[in-house]
C-alpha cells in the first residue's frame, strides 16, 4: 500500500522490488535491476506492476510509439494475431487524435483461472483481468479486444481529457463528476467502434457488442427513475456493485448509447464528414493539452459547434432526465440503416414470469425481477431459492416446470432467508426481459449506404 503523503505530494519515489531470480517485472515504469524512481505520488500511485516469474510479452509499434503487451500467467498465446488486431485498432485510434498523449504504453493482463473481466486505465499502461485463461483466446478473445481498445481510448479519455473536477485529481477527497457518460460512455462506445473501423470486428460482431448495451438498458427499470449525470456522481458511493434493484443507470451503458446518438447526429449534420471523433479531438488538443479540464458545458457546445444544432433538450432529457430513450434509438438505428429485432426471451421464466434466475446447487435464486411483472406482483424477492412449482419440486430444470403448468394458476414454494414461503403467482398478458437485437436492414436506401459505409470506415 502507498500512502498518500500529503505533505510531499511532489516529492520523487525510489522503489526497490526484492524478488526470486528467475522473476521478472512487467510495468510501464522502467525498471533496472528491479529498481525504479518515480517523479511524484501520481506517478506513483498510477504505475501498477506485475512480478511474476510467468510473464509473456511482445511489442509492437505506431508511430514511433511502442506498445507493450505483457500476459501473465497465459499459456498458447496466438500472438502473430493479437499483435496484428491490437495494432490496428491502435493506429485507428491515433489516426484520429492525431498524436499519442504517452511516450510508451503497456498493456498488462492478467490471466486466471476463473471467469473474470475487468480493465482499469493508468498514466501509461492498463491492467486488464480475464479469464478463465483457457478460454481467453476462442469464446473471450472478442472480450480480450474489447477491454483493450477501450482501455487504450482512456489514454485520452479521461488520462488526458479530464472532467474539471478531477483536474487535478484530488487525493484528499472523492472526486464527485456528473460526467461519467463522457469519459465511460463515450470510451465504452468508441472502444468498440474503432475495432469495427479498423476491420478488426465485421459488422455483425460489433452490432451483437451494440445489442449487449440495447439489452442491458432496456432491461433496466432504474432508466426511468435515474439520470445518467446522476449515476455518474454516485458512482463515488457504491461503485460497481449492483446495489438497490431498479435503482440505478450505468454510465457505460446509458452513455454508450447517448454517444452512439451524438455521433448520428453530427454525421447526419455534416453528410457523414465529421462524428464523435471531431469532438473528442477538439477536447484533447483545446483542454487536455492546454493542462485544462472541461465542463459537460464545453462538451455540448462542442457538440453544437461541430454539428450547428441546439442540444439543449437532449442534455435536460435525457442526460440530466429520464426521458426514454426508445425514439434515439430508432432515430440512428434508421439512419444508419439499422434495425431492433425484438424477440420474446428464450426462457419461461424471463419472459412470462419477468424474474432471472441462477442456478444454485439444485435450486434456483432470483437475481432480477421486473416491476409490474407476475413474479413481483406475486411478492417473489430477488435472493428467493425457488424449490416448488405446484407442490412438484423444480428439478432438473425451473423452466421446465413453469411452462408444463402453462395455463394453469401457479404456487411457487421458495426459501427466503431460512423460511420457507408459498406464493400466488398471478398471470399478466405480456412479454418480459425482451431480447433486442441489432441488425443491418436487409435493403438500405441510398442515403443509409453511404452513412453506414462512411460510419464503419476509417
Ligand atoms: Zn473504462
């Protein structure tokens, strides 16, 4: 642990690692003999090291910058592929800021051996957790390039361009923003877009990336009851934790969205010349590099400048309100040539019953109920282990169960904290927990072609 010296904050760091011969050091400071010295506690605090005599790492170059990719503990890595993927999303990512805000940058992941996905940007590296390590490469891998184009975007967004109030950060206290939907929403959207751009996903891998976010928002209640700036500001309190149920928006995702909006806009308004990137840009050479942070003003009238509109009700609406976002949507959707599929959910339980469920052992807990849905309405609560449908035991599979009942009044038999409860479970004529799918319309007109083609291109 490093201690926030308060009265030293500039002073210099020499750090000293005394490790096993045969290990080695993966960081983006440079270590010589395992002894570095860092400039101040920022630097300090913001330069993560991994020790471990089971590192793998290969480079590669844009620019004139070298970016390192360091793997622990990861066995078989294809890495004439992983070098060939990261270093074009990297250089479509430079290509449209014009420079690299670090001299070096290293990409650090951890590989485990339990499921695992997360990413954290720093000063000149990321630390990136996945796994399981077996599957990083087949089914995780388009997450492995997920995180790290995303990771990578934070090097500008929010290392460099910086909300006001973390400029300059504040170890003292917390660093309370409302604008969370720029530097997480726009880096979740633009991480993603610059592996469509770069030709590292196709189309359809990155629309299923876009579906997720759909998805994700959709199923949340909390979208009529909280604001994006307001989530943002709380992410301060409980961080990443679920916390109360339908209580709270997600500045990745609900951001994800606004920015995938604003870039439609600003191509719309410029017959598909300039998008979100002009803007971003504007904020990293005007702000970052003038040692400035912003304001969510500045962003919108950066917005408005680049694209000659009023986006004064977008941001009451739905950056500061609760507005739906279901007309946004299908505004870019169609002008990108795009459509929403909408399906029922596969399962009984999410789509007649409006609750998700897990599997626990042999039983079956509530992870998510939907308000107005039968399973709420019947007093189900999220934690419940369902253990009955009709007095018959819901073995092997819930889902099962629910539908061989279909038609019928339904009693569930749960556990709820050691006591065993009997439900009423009343029907309501609708669909739950909708399943959303992006797709490309099967016939584009003129207009949506090239806004598409100009969209997925560099
Ligand atoms: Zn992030």
């Amino acid at each position: 642990m490093f201690l926030y010296p308060q009265a030293t904050e500039n002073l210099g760091f020499e750090i000293q690692l005394h490790l096993p011969a045969h290990w080695e050091i993966a960081s983006g400071l440079h270590f010589q003999d395992n002894k570095t010295v860092v400039a101040n506690f920022d630097q300090l605090a913001d330069s993560p090291f991994i020790c471990s005599g089971h590192i793998q790492r290969k480079s590669y170059e844009v620019n004139g910058t070298a970016f390192h990719i360091c793997f622990n503990n990861q066995k078989q890595i294809p890495w004439e592929k992983v070098l060939e993927d990261f270093k074009r999303f990297t250089q479509q990512q430079i290509a449209d800021f014009g420079e690299f805000p670090v001299p070096e940058f290293t990409f650090l992941i951890q590989s485990v051996p339990y499921a695992a996905y997360h990413g954290v940007e720093h000063l000149n590296s990321t630390v990136i957790a996945l796994g399981p390590s077996s599957e990083v490469f087949t089914t995780l891998y388009t997450e492995l390039l997920g995180v790290s184009s995303h990771e990578l975007y934070h090097v500008w967004n929010v290392k460099s361009i910086r909300p006001a109030e973390m400029f300059p950060y504040n170890f003292k206290e917390e660093n309370y923003s409302e604008a969370g939907f720029i530097y997480e929403g726009i880096t979740t959207y633009m991480g993603d877009l610059y592996l469509l751009k770069s030709g590292v996903f196709s189309l359809e891998q990155y629309l299923k990336e876009l579906s997720k976010q759909v998805q994700k928002h959709l199923d949340n209640p909390a979208r009529f009851s909280m604001s994006v700036a307001a989530a943002s500001y709380d992410t301060w309190l409980d961080g990443y934790v679920p916390g109360a149920p339908g209580r709270k928006v997600s500045i990745y995702t609900e951001g994800c969205l606004l920015a995938f909006y604003c870039d439609m806009k600003l191509r719309q308004a410029t017959q598909n010349k300039l998008g979100l990137e002009v803007v971003m840009k504007h904020l990293y050479y005007d702000f970052a590099c003038q040692q400035k942070g912003y304001s969510i003003q500045d962003y919108k009238t950066a917005l408005e400048n680049f694209s000659g509109q009023d986006f004064t009700s977008f941001f009451n609406d739905f950056v500061y309100g609760t507005a739906p976002y279901e007309q946004l949507l299908s505004e870019a959707f169609e002008y990108f040539g795009l459509e929403l599929q909408q399906t029922p959910a596969n399962s009984y339980a999410e789509a007649r019953f409006g609750m998700k469920v897990s599997q626990v052992g042999k039983d079956w807990q509530i992870v998510q109920l939907y308000p107005g849905s039968p399973a709420e309405l019947g007093g189900l609560a999220i934690g419940d282990l369902i253990i009955a449908v009709n007095q018959v035991r819901a073995l092997p599979q819930l889902d099962a169960w629910l539908s061989f009942h279909e038609n019928q009044n339904k009693t569930l038999l749960v556990e709820r904290s050691g006591r065993i409860l009997e439900l009423f479970i009343p029907e309501v004529d609708r669909n739950f927990f909708v399943q959303n799918k992006v797709l490309r319309l099967a016939t584009l007109n003129g207009p949506q072609e090239k806004a598409l083609k100009a969209w997925m291109l560099a």
